[in-house]
C-alpha cells in the first residue's frame, strides 16, 4: 500500500519564526444551514463539539475529536486527523442524510502550514492585508485573506503561533513566501 | 567657495570621517553628513546639468524639494539613478555620479542648447515637430528619445531585498518636526494606538535649526523629551527614515521606509512599503521655502535662505563666504544672522519690502549688517558659479543701481505648507491672502466611507508657521484625530512656543516686479525642468488659462520633484499673466508619491522564486526529473513535452504522438477543473449551465458538455459525471475551473438563490492520470483491482475501485480518439499511483506525453479547444456542435441569445477541416483571402486557421479553421498567405481527420 505524501514533504525553516509543514490534515468542507439541527449534529459528530459550542463568524473552535472553522455563513471547515477523513465522513453524511448539505473531503487539496515564533505575527503581517495585533487577532479567530498572490485561511493555536492553510498546488510558492518574510535579518518591530 | 567651518554642525560626527567619490574623484566628508552636505563642505557647488539647455547646477534646497542635485547613486547591481543628494546620507564608500551631461559635468556639449535657448520655449516641440508628417518616425522621435529622459537605467538585476508590511493603527501621524511630536503626545496620552513617521533620520524636523524656545527651554530639549516619552508610550510607534508616500481612500496610507540606504552593507531588506490603514490621519508635514525668481536664480550658489541655514547649523558647512540674502519676509534674516555667527560675511539683505522687516531685521541691523529695503536682485552673474548680483529696486524694470561681487547668494519668497498628503485624496486647500499661500481647508477635508474626514493638518503643513502656533495647532489637530477614532484626550495645555515675532511678508511673484523681456528668460520657476517666468508667460498669450493645460504646455512642475518649488510661484505667474486672482487659477493635482519611491519597494517580496505563484500538480517534480518542458497554462504549468537526450521539441511530440496511437501513452490530466454540484436542484441547474441536458444523466455515467455565457458564446467544455442522485462532478478546462466555479455561483447567489444547490471546487483534491492507447486496458488490467472491460465499464462510464492498492476513481472517457481512462486519485497518491502506472507499463512501451501531443490527437480527431476554436465571439453553431445544444430544454444560459439574428446568420464562419495540397503545415492565425479589398484597402478574408499541426499519424499538415460557408464547400480550395512570405493552399474537408467511426475507441 502506498503512502499518502503531503506537497511540502515536512519541509521547515527557521528564521524570525519557524515555518514549516503541518504535514496531511484531514480536512471536510461543509455547506449547509450551518442553524439547522442535522448539521449541527454533524459537526458535532467530526468534532464534538455540541451545538452551543460550535463557531461563529470568523471563529474556529477545537473538539475532543477535531476542529470547526467558520468559512462562510452557509459554510465550514472542520479538520479531523487524515486517517480518520473517511469514517468522519461517513458519520456526518448519515446524519446528513435528510436535509441538503454537502459534506466533502478537500485533505487533498490544500496543505497546512504552522508559523511559530515571537515575530510571528510580524511574518504573517507582512504578506496578509490583516490587523494581526494582539489587540486585534487572538487564538480562536480565523480570517480567510489573501496572503502575497494566493488566497490563505489562518488562525493561531497560541500566542505565538499561527495555522495557514492555502491550496496544495501553491504549497511550493506559500513555503518560499513565508521563508521570505521570516528572514531572520527582516525583523519589523511592530507588534 | 563653500566650505566646512569650525563651529556648528549639530547632526554630524567630526571624529568621524567617512569617505567617498564624486564622478570617481575622492572626498571626504563625516559622519551624519548627507551627500549634499559633503560635498558642499568640498566645495562641490555644481551638482548636475538641468534637463533642456544643460545648464549648471547646484543645490538649492536641504530636504526633499531639492530639483536640481539629483545624482546616479552607487555601481552595478547597486546602482540607482535620479537620488536626491539632499537625502542621500553619507556612508564610507557611496559613489555618485552627476547626470545629463557629456562628455562630462565641466564640459558638456548639450549646454549649446542653452545658446538656442530662445528658440526653444514653451510648446518647442509641439510646434516645431508637426511636419513633414513623414519625419515624425525617422527624424523627429528618434532624436527627441535620445535626448530624454534624466539619469541612466540601471543595467544590472537589483541586488536588493524588499517587503510590504501591513499596518492597523488608529492615528497616524506623518511628520516627525514638533508638529508631529506633539501630535503624537497627544493622542498617544489620549490612549489612541499611534503610528509616527519621520522622512528624515532625525526628529524635531527644522525647528532645531529655526530656534526659539518651548516652555522656556531649547526646542531640542522638547524635541529630545517628547521622543523618549513616545518611545515609552507601549501604543505608539515611532519610525524614523519612513515617509509619508501617499493618502489613499478611506484611511488607506503607504508609508516608505528606508532601512539600508544610509549603510548599503547592512544586511536584510532595503526599503519597507507600510500599508497602513488608519482610523485617522493627521498630516504634520511642514512647509517648503518658495525662491524668487529673478534672473539667473538657477546660477550655482543661489539657494534658498532656509537651505543655507540647515547646512551651517546641522552640517557646518556654508555656500560661501561673502552672501546676499534676498527676501520679501523675516524668516530670511535667520539665515544672515546664522551666516554672520558662523563666520560668513553677509554683504546685503535685499528686502523687497519698502518698509523691512520686524525685530529680526533690528538684530541683523545691529550685528553690523547692511539691509536695502525695496530692494531686488536684478540679475546673478556667473556660470558654473555666482560671482555677483546686480542690485536694481524691486518696482523698476531691472536697472542696475550697484553691481556687488559676492560667491553665494540666499533667497526667500515664503513659505508653502506642505499640503500633498492632505490633498492626495481629495483635500481642498483654501488661499490665505495674508500669508500668501495655499493652505487646508478644514472645511472641506479628504472623507471616508462615513462621509466625515479622516485626515487633519497639523502645524506649518497647516498654515500655522510661527512655534507658537505650530505647538497649539497640532495639539488641537490630534485632540481632535484622536477623538475622531474614539478617544478622548485630557484638554491639556500645549507647551508655550516663543519665536521672534515676524513683520508680514509681500507677495513678490517677480524679481524685479517690471522685469523686461531679457530678464524673465533667465528667471527659473521649475529647475529640473527648465522653465522660466517667460514660458509660464507666453503659454497664456497663447490662450492656456487652465493651470493643468499650462503644467502640460510647459511641463513646469511635471519633473521628479513635482514643483515642489515651483508650483506656487509658476501658478502666480499664470495668474499674473491673465490678470486673475491666485485661488481663481488655482493649483494643479498632487498626486502620490509624495516623493518617488522605488520600483523594489513597490514589487515587495514578489521576485525570484516568489514572483508569482507557480501552480504545481502532484506529478510536477517527476516531469521536471524527466524532461519536461513546461507549457505556462494560466498559473499551472503542465509538461508540453518530455524531450529525450538528444531529441528535438519537434522529435518529441511526434514520438509521443506515435507512441500513443500505436502503444500506451500517460498524462498529467490534474490540472483540469473539478467541481461538485450537489443538491436537489443540481440537475435542474446543471440544465441551466450546459447547452445539453444533464439531468437525464444516469449515476455511473458521463456526457460531454458545453457551457456558454448569456450572450451565447462557447465559454467552457468538459465532461460530467453523476455521482448519485442529487450530486454531479462537473470537469471543466484546465484555465476555467476558478471562473467556471465561480460562474456557477454567481448564478446561485444572484439569481437562483432559491435553488437547493451546494457547489464545491475539488481540482485540486485529485490527481488525475490519463492513460491512452491500444494497450492501456491491458497495462491498468496488469496493475489489478478492478475489472475495466468493455463490459463492465463502457465508454463513457466511471467507476470507484482500487488500482494497485490505491483508491480511484476511473473514467472512460477519450480525448484523443484511443482507448482511454482518466484515473481520479487523491492528490497525495499523484505521484505513487503515476509511479505505478509507469513501472507496470514499461513493458508495453508506455510513455508519458505532454499538452502539444494532447493538442495533436485531439485535433486528428476533430474535437475542439477552447481557447483555439473559440476565442469569445464562437458560438456552439459555428463549431458543427448542435447535437450538444438540447432542442428539448425550454431554457438554458445562451439560449435566447443564440436565436438572435447575428447568431443565425448563414454568414458565420463555421468550422472546417483544412488539409494544405502540399502536405506542409498551416501557419497558426493564417487567414484565407477572398477577391477585393474592403474600405480600408486591406485583402477580404473569408475565414481563419484556429488550430494547426503537422500530424505524424498521417503524415502531413492538418488544421481546423473557421471559414465562410465552410460547411457546405468541402473539396474547395482555399489561399492562406504566410507572414513568412509563402502562400498556403489547402483544402476544406471534414474535420475529423482520423478514425471517424471512432472504432479505436469502442474496444
């Protein structure tokens, strides 16, 4: 059987900040009446998350079993271990069965990338058009933006550390970017 | 002549010598000094040649406005024309060469232009390059390129680096003189997150140099105390070497830092664009001092009074050594008292005004200095350097009263504050009679999205030049910023500036005021550019009365300074000229930059390998391992051929076409667009989308579709397969999946929000893997997991299985004519499904083959591309696609505009097969001439090549191509001439050129 390969094959860089592969992440795009009771209890059903506890606008929430992003008002992300992609699947498309929704793998299409470091809000601010100070931009918020030339979604897990996920087919491309912004003699100042 | 002198000096390090060259000879200079400092401390007063007639130049100004002391700045990679040395600081190293001069800065041939200078007024070329028409290409244009344009383009790649920095702030203050500082003080303590950016690499802006006190104390002490509190403040931000560029709408400002130009050695980016979006703004950005225009006002030497004293207060060095101020205010009796303390003779303060001056005028008068009031500059002498003025009275016509020999002479016509920032977004100024100048209209202020203003004037940027003034108007200028972004300051008295009171200015627009003819040919208004008093003059005897119209027809204030001197007194002299009133006349657009910025800084981080996102399939680093030559197809870039050692392009292709027909071929079909539709309503939509109907569409099976925009033009093409019930995959072409995906959802938010459908772009989920040819059935059959016979998955049919142990999805489905399979697997098992693939079918000669061999067997075949046969104004019909166009479906997108009568037009070019009579191959675009010429003399056509290519199938040319009445014309033959000179006969045949029974596909 052969093994699944993220498009950046783990690749890192340290600089400002330490930029590097996520490697594989179960990703579900789901479209649906995100008030609607079924799909609802589908993201729980990825996530655990329960009802309440689900995000709202431009938040991103993590469960016992995975995460749920607010994409769009009729859409979200939810991440999940690779492995796991199709049995979470399955679990949400039953309780998807009756209502109109679109639940779909998208692992594939898209890598993952961490930011980590004290200046890494600094790297992020100089390719996304986004207020990242830390009045402004905390863990728990996610902004799908624009970052240089390709649209990117990111958030942060900490402090001091930020998720980006864009297209797998730019992975090459948001790689060299980042490394670009974090040269280490590049440091800003401003946050 | 100009030199360093022992006292002053404030901004520069005498322990430390730094050194550098000047059209390669050596100089020495110090630490803290700028370019032009250092060079005038050496007594290098002509800087450059001006643009037109080439005449001398030296600086005039310290700071920014500087026109004339632009110079090539470093070598090679580094190299950087057209840098102002007023702003250059010095390091150890710098090199710099003067520009528009040959053979060199002292002997320079173009200066004979300045003999014809009378000749070569205002509109010159307008007038004189008209006829013959005939010599406008050869004669006129090649001579006039060859003498425009100011300095030389760089030749080698910049070496630099450069980024973007994106920044949220809630006022940002530009301007880092005490206006700005104090601005910034106070909506810092008002708690206002504060964003602070100074041009210059040093705080107190000119203040330091002007004296007076503030609360008693020298204005560097409050300058020094008010930066350590900022710098203390955690919500300000303090950036020195960053300018203010530009006010954009809505609180959208860029701010250029320079963070290497001072010490190129350093490492890490060179210059830094901030894009900034403030809440508010406030412009604390100075003033600039206006010359008088008198004759010879552009010798070397002549410079502005406030220019004259920066350099022997920050610099220690002075012009000259025996200097005449000429003024029409009491700022200029700084200078010459600064002159006179540092050691220079001040042989005469010519003061315009009848009446003189106030107290200042009493403390030159009592260090002994000589003061003629009513008094002017008649004319300069000298060349490459001032010798002396003629003295004349200011209302006369230039008489000389007294002819004074001297080696430097200062100039004072007002002051203009600052107002580009404030008025790049639209800011309107208002004319202050009383002062003579333009300032912001705090009525009438750029406005953002909630129709308020969002940026404020604060300090001599507002009108507001005396230190005391400038200290209280900032303040009351940030309160009220900082309370337009939702902070309230504490009403905090400002601190108490203390200035010489001044005695008001008098207008002097022309030196003297009845100036004759010959005089005001020698009165420059734009340096850089070379145009005087007479130019702005004869331009509205010749009927310009707008101030843009002038700008144009004289170029004044159009060079890189974009008259920052000149403006004022330019529109003055327009507004003489026709007898108006200045603020009837008005002023001309200030736009961004407020001085020019860098391309680097521009393109930030986007060069090399981040230039610009390169879309890479799954399969990408294996085709470069083996050859591939890559073919850019939107963003993505996909092999168009895999060349072998010693093959050509052209060897390749046909290799790979043979192998392909006569073997198994492999391609890297990832790229193509994949969208999901899915809901109650897709197959309803789906019939909308397409020209045929896909909701009679069986799960397991797939139709070929053709998508079109509402005005009936083909727009995409590609297969659909159900996947179930309510969910469709829709494949589109490799450049059309982020339009078409975004096309369809268009359609769902805006028109059919209604409809129950979800779409969703999976391209890049899945590699795709063609594989093509006789013996592509056996290679996947020897891979194992699923049973691909004609039986169990006929043509154009899908199934889910597993192919060598990695989950697929296969297609049945032909572009090429062969036997086929497109096998969906997830991205991240692209490549070890590809491997795969290959290994198992070496040994049925499989090949992988790029898009010019797609292109080829798709063309045998007669299908079309988009893009090829279609560019836009093809519908379905001109193509012979009708069997795709539902004559059941009462709607679809296109439809109605199909029926309209351009579009049944039995005129149309419809698609044909051409075949060349002598086996050669069409040139692509070709066109097929008809008898006659139309009205503009040009050859009738009666159709074109869309698509052409040598076959090595057949053995021959073949080509598609849109032809008049085409369809019904076949054996005949058509003349297509070449731009290589030939003309092509070929003949209109089907366009299916290869296996029309379609018997190797059906296997």
């Amino acid at each position: 059987m052969s093994e699944p390969i993220s498009a950046l094959k783990m690749a890192g860089f340290d600089g400002l900040a330490r930029v590097e592969d996520c490697g594989l992440q179960g990703m579900i795009t789901l479209r649906g009446d995100l008030s609607a009771r079924a799909v609802k209890s589908a993201v729980t059903a990825a996530t655990g998350l329960t009802g309440p506890k689900q995000p709202g606008p431009l938040q991103i929430v993590s469960g016992k079993s995975g995460s749920a992003a607010w994409m769009s008002p009729d859409e979200m992300l939810l991440l999940c271990p690779y492995g796991e992609t199709g049995s979470v699947l399955a679990a949400m498309q039953e309780k998807l069965a009756k209502v109109h929704a679109l639940a779909v793998d998208v692992s594939d299409a898209r890598v993952q990338l961490q930011v980590a470091g004290p200046s890494a809000r600094e790297v992020m601010a100089k390719l996304c058009p986004l207020d990242l100070s830390p009045e402004n931009f905390q863990p728990g918020t996610i902004r799908r933006t624009r970052m240089a030339q390709i649209p990117a979604a990111l958030w942060m897990v900490d402090e001091a550390t930020f998720r980006v996920i864009c297209f797998r087919s730019v992975a090459d491309y948001a790689f060299n970017l980042l490394k670009t912004a974090a040269h280490p003699e590049s440091g800003v100042g401003y946050f | 002549m100009s030199t360093r002198i022992a006292s002053h000096g404030r901004l520069i390090d005498r322990n430390t010598t730094v050194s550098f060259t000047f059209n390669g000879k050596s100089f020495i200079g110090h630490a803290g000094d700028t370019l032009a400092s250092a060079l005038m401390a050496n007594d290098q007063m002509m800087i450059g040649r001006s643009f037109k007639y080439h005449r001398p130049r030296g600086l005039v100004a310290s700071g920014a406005e500087e026109p004339n002391a632009l110079v090539g700045l470093g070598t090679g990679s580094r190299f950087e024309p057209n840098q102002r040395a007023t702003t250059t600081e010095l390091f150890d190293g710098l090199s710099a060469r003067s520009q528009n001069h040959w053979p060199s800065l002292e002997h320079d041939i173009g200066a004979i232009n300045s003999l014809f200078a009378r000749f070569l007024p205002a509109g010159f070329y307008y007038k004189t390059f008209m006829y013959p028409r005939s010599f406008w290409k050869s004669v006129y244009e090649p001579f006039i390129r060859q003498s425009a344009g100011l300095g030389q383009v760089p030749t080698e790649r910049d070496a630099d680096t450069y980024e973007h920095f994106y920044a949220f702030t809630d006022v940002l203050v530009i301007g880092g003189g005490v206006a700005g500082l104090q601005a910034a003080l106070t909506a810092g303590r008002a708690g206002a997150k504060v964003l602070l950016m100074e041009q210059s690499a040093h705080w107190g802006g000119r203040a330091p140099v002007d004296g007076g006190t503030i609360d008693g104390a020298p204005v560097e002490e409050f300058v020094e105390q008010a930066v350590s509190e900022l710098e203390a403040m955690p919500n300000v931000t303090l950036r020195n070497r960053c300018m203010g560029a530009g006010i954009y709408d809505h609180g959208y400002a860029l701010g250029y830092e320079r963070l290497t130009d001072h010490g190129p050695a350093q490492p890490g980016p060179r210059h830094r664009l901030w894009r900034i979006r403030a809440k508010q703004i406030v412009t604390a950005t100075g003033a600039i001092e206006r010359p008088l225009a008198f004759a010879g006002n552009d010798v070397p030497g002549v410079m502005l009074a406030s220019a004259m004293r920066d350099y022997v207060v920050n610099y220690g060095v002075t012009p000259g050594q025996r200097v005449i101020v000429a003024t029409n205010n009491d700022d200029a009796y700084r200078t010459a008292i600064t002159l006179h303390e540092a050691g220079v003779q001040v042989l005469r303060i010519l003061d315009a005004r009848n009446s003189g001056g106030g107290p200042l005028m009493s403390v030159a008068r009592e260090l002994g200095i000589r003061i003629d009031c009513g008094r002017a500059i008649g004319k300069v002498k000298g060349g490459k350097r001032v010798t002396g003025v003629s003295v004349c009275a200011q209302e006369g016509q230039g008489g000389a009263l007294e002819d004074v020999a001297c080696d430097a002479v200062a100039m004072s016509g007002g002051w203009s504050p600052v107002v580009h920032l404030w008025s790049h977004c639209g800011g309107k100024l208002t004319w202050d009679d009383a002062h003579a100048m333009f300032r912001p209209d705090p009525q009438r202020p750029p406005t953002g999205a909630d129709g308020l203003g969002y940026v404020t004037a604060a300090g001599a940027a507002n009108g507001a030049l005396a230190l005391d003034a400038v200290l209280e108007d900032a303040t009351v200028a940030a309160s009220a910023a900082a309370r337009a972004a939702g902070f309230k300051s504490k009403s905090v008295a400002p601190p108490q500036g203390a200035a010489s009171p001044e005695a008001p200015l008098e207008p002097v627009w022309l030196m003297p005021r009845q100036a004759e003819t010959p005089l005001r040919m020698k009165s420059w208004l734009d340096y850089q550019n070379d145009v005087k008093v007479s130019d702005v003059q004869l331009a509205a005897r010749e009927g310009y009365e707008s101030v843009e119209h002038t700008k144009r027809y004289t170029t004044l204030g159009m060079a890189t300074d974009q008259g920052k001197l000149s403006n004022i007194n330019g529109l003055a002299t327009l507004a003489d000229a026709l007898q108006a009133e200045i603020p009837q006349v008005g002023t001309t657009t200030f736009r961004p930059p407020y001085t020019p910025i860098s391309m680097g800084a521009i393109a930030g981080e986007a060069r090399g390998e981040v230039f610009q996102p390169i879309r890479k399939t799954p399969m990408h680093d294996w085709h470069e391992a083996h050859g591939a030559e890559w073919e850019p197809v939107g963003h993505w870039r996909r092999p168009y051929a895999y060349r072998r050692p010693g093959e050509s392009t052209h060897d390749a292709v046909m290799r790979e076409v043979k192998n392909t027909r006569e073997a198994v071929g492999m391609l890297d079909a990832s790229t193509l667009g994949k969208i999901l539709v899915k809901g109650p309503d897709a197959g309803r939509f789906l019939d909308m989308m397409y020209t045929n109907m896909m909701s009679t569409l069986k799960p397991g099976k797939c139709r070929y579709g053709l998508m079109c925009s509402e005005n009936g033009f083909l727009i995409d093409d590609g297969v659909v397969a159900r996947i179930d019930d309510d969910t469709w995959l829709c494949h589109t072409t490799t450049g059309g999946a982020d339009r078409i995906h975004a096309h369809m959802e268009e359609w769902l938010q805006t028109e059919w929000w209604d409809w129950q459908v979800y779409t969703a772009n999976l391209t890049e989920q899945y590699a795709q893997i063609a594989v093509v040819g006789p013996m592509a059935r056996t290679v996947l059959e020897t891979l194992g997991g699923m049973d691909l016979s004609k039986e169990s998955l006929g043509f154009m049919e899908w199934r889910d299985g597993a192919l060598g142990g990695i989950p697929v999805r296969v297609y049945r489905i032909s572009f090429s004519g062969e036997l086929s399979y497109e096998i969906a697997v997830p991205a991240s098992l692209g490549q070890a499904l590809w491997d795969k693939i290959a290994d198992v079918g070496a040994a049925y000669r499989i090949m992988p083959y790029g898009t010019e061999c797609l292109h080829i067997l798709r063309a045998e075949k007669g299908f079309i591309m988009i893009g090829d046969e279609t560019d836009g104004t093809v519908i379905p019909q001109d193509l012979g696609l009708h069997w795709a166009i539902s004559k059941k479906k009462e709607d679809f997108l296109g439809k109605r505009a199909q029926e309209r009568s351009h579009m049944t037009d039995p005129d149309r070019w419809k698609l044909v097969g051409l075949e060349t009579t002598d086996g050669s191959t069409l040139p692509d675009g070709a066109y097929a001439v008809a008898e006659g010429v139309n009205p503009n003399g040009q050859r009738n056509v009666q159709g074109r090549v869309t698509s052409t290519y040598h076959s090595p199938t057949l053995g021959r040319g073949i080509a598609m191509g849109l032809v008049l009445h085409g369809p019904d014309r076949m054996g005949e033959l058509l003349e297509f001439p070449g731009t290589d000179g030939k003309t092509y006969t070929a003949k209109i045949t089907d366009p299916v050129f290869y296996d029309k029974d379609g018997e190797k596909q059906n296997v």
